[in-house]
C-alpha cells in the first residue's frame, strides 16, 4: 500500500534525493530563494520511501511548476506515476492555492510526450491547456574565442555609434515602462518573442545583473535587450534577445550581442540559449555563429495545466 507525505526539512529532501537518485544536489531556490513556496512529497510503501516529488510557487502568484518526479524503477507503474503525479498538484493546491500547473521536463521523445499527456488527462481536475516547447543548446564560454574571429564581433561599436548598455539592476521605473510598451508593439509584429511582461508560464526571473538593455538618447530610450536566467553558479542562459530592426542593420546589435557575451564569459563557464519554437532568427543567428561549439542541446517541454475545482479536489 502505497501513502503520500508532504516533507519541509532541507536534511530530509536532500536524504530522500540521495536515496532516490544517488544525489543530495537539489535547485538551490528550493531553500535560499523566498520569493518561492516549495512543495514537495515523499511516496512510500509501507516504511520504504520510493518516489520524490517537488515542485514551486512564487509567492502572491498561483502556478505551480513540477520541476522533479521520480520513483524508483522497481515500483515505476503507469497507477503509481499517476499516484503520484495527482498527490503532488493536490499538494500544491492545499499549500499554496494554485490555480494551475507547468510540468517542464526534457523531450527524449515523441512516445514520452504523449506518456505525460495521458498522465495528466487521467487526473480528474486537471485540464490541459497547452503543450510548449524550446530548443535549448550549451556552450563553453572558454570556447567563444572562435566567435570573436568574426569580423561582426565588435563588442564596443555601439557605443562609437552614440548607443548605450544598461544592466537590467540599474534600469530606472522609466525606462522599464518605456521598454514594456515598445515590446508590446513589438510583439504584434513578431510573434517568435517571449514577452518580458508576462512569465507566468514559464517559470523563472530575470537575472537582473546580468541582462542588459540596449539604449540611446542618453539612456533615455529602449532599443533592445538580452534577458537571461541564472541556473547555477556556473551557468547562465539568454531567454530573450531582441534589438528593434533599424538597430539590426547597421550591426548595432551584432556590437551589443557581442558586448554581452564579453560579460558573461567574466562570471559564467557555461552559456544556455533558449529558442521557442518559431523563432527562426534566433535559429539562425545560433547556427552560423554557435554551431561548431555547442556542447549539449536538448528540447524543454511545458505542459501547462489548469485545475478545476480549486480548493475542493476530490
């Protein structure tokens, strides 16, 4: 007979995690970061636990994202999946009121997918509403010295041309608002863009250090940006890159992208890019300049679920 518990203790997860899958390394926002609630369960059979589960909510928000489910290969059934799968959501929903879910997961393949579809579509309160999808590649940052061969790869043109660079931490109410609204028009015309308003389904925050804006006028005015994501100590990944087309032409943004990864390489071993599905400039720009050192690319799903009957799950 297996039984559900909900665990809080650091010592206790990271004891489960090593039993489970020989490692205590868990996301370190699961106990440094208060911007989130985490949740996170332990299935056992009789007194022997098998099977982990966890998962946040940022605080004052309602999305759950399932980052991690795992139960040991010799209990691995479709009922015990499900179990498991229904017990972390309606824990998510008890503890922190979530009104919906983003399972992400890496793609192995098409027959895993629609495994993770079937799981969800056998859980009475849950709704799928859409399946997204990235192609994610990594890079050694010691290896962009086959970038800089390029003659494109002009870290301080833009600021020859009068353009400036602004660290995301640094940007004034002003200048954000400018840059929201520009986006928004933006958006209208390129629908590939991952909006800088609205991440609620994707799960992350804005590395504020290491994002910058591309301006002129003074600072006054938005011109582009690259936003990325800390994962770890050691790696960091570009969500978002995007310079308006005038800038696009003359190589501004070449001379800004370039200024960035100069940047990054400083602090960084490892550089992630994150490309929607649709995204075909980003697909190109990654293939002529990036291919050649890729060490690693995967594909990122997320299902995004809704629940029904929040606050009385069955």
């Amino acid at each position: 007979m297996f039984s559900i518990e909900i665990i809080n203790r650091k010592d206790d997860i990271e004891t489960l995690s090593n039993r489970l899958v020989g490692s205590h390394k868990l996301p370190k926002f699961m106990f440094l970061d208060e911007r989130y609630e985490c949740v996170v369960i332990k299935m056992k059979e009789g007194v022997v636990p098998v099977g982990l589960a966890y998962g946040i909510v940022e605080r004052g928000a309602d999305v759950f994202f399932l980052h991690f489910l795992c139960i040991k290969k010799e209990y691995r059934t479709y009922k015990t999946i499900l179990h498991m799968l229904r017990a972390v959501f309606k824990a998510a929903i008890s503890m922190t009121g979530a009104k919906s879910a983003v399972w992400k997961f890496v793609l192995l393949n098409e027959s895993e997918k629609n495994a993770r579809i079937k799981f969800v579509e056998d859980i009475s309160f849950c709704r799928i509403r859409e399946l997204k999808s990235s192609k994610q590649l990594m890079i050694k940052m010691e290896n962009i010295d086959y970038i800089r061969k390029f003659v494109s790869y002009r870290p301080q043109l833009w600021k020859e041309k009068g353009y400036g660079v602004v660290r995301w931490s640094e940007c004034g109410d002003g200048l954000r608002n400018i840059l929201r609204e520009r986006e928004k028009l933006a958006s209208q015309d390129e629908r590939y863009m991952s909006p800088l308003i609205d991440r609620s389904d994707c799960g992350w925050v804005i590395d504020e250090n290491n994002s910058f804006v591309l301006t002129k006028n003074n600072t006054t005015e938005p011109m582009g940006w690259i936003i990325c994501d800390r994962i770890s100590e050691d790696e960091v990944m570009i969500r978002q890159f995007y310079v308006y087309k005038n800038e696009r032409v003359n190589v501004i943004a070449h001379s800004f992208a370039t200024y960035v990864l100069d940047e990054i390489a400083r602090i960084y071993k490892y550089l992630w890019f994150d490309i929607a599905n649709g995204n075909r400039q980003m697909e190109m720009i990654t293939r002529k300049y990036f291919d050649p050192i890729v060490e690693k690319s995967i594909t990122q799903c997320s299902l995004v679920i809704d629940f029904t009957e929040v606050g009385d799950v069955p």
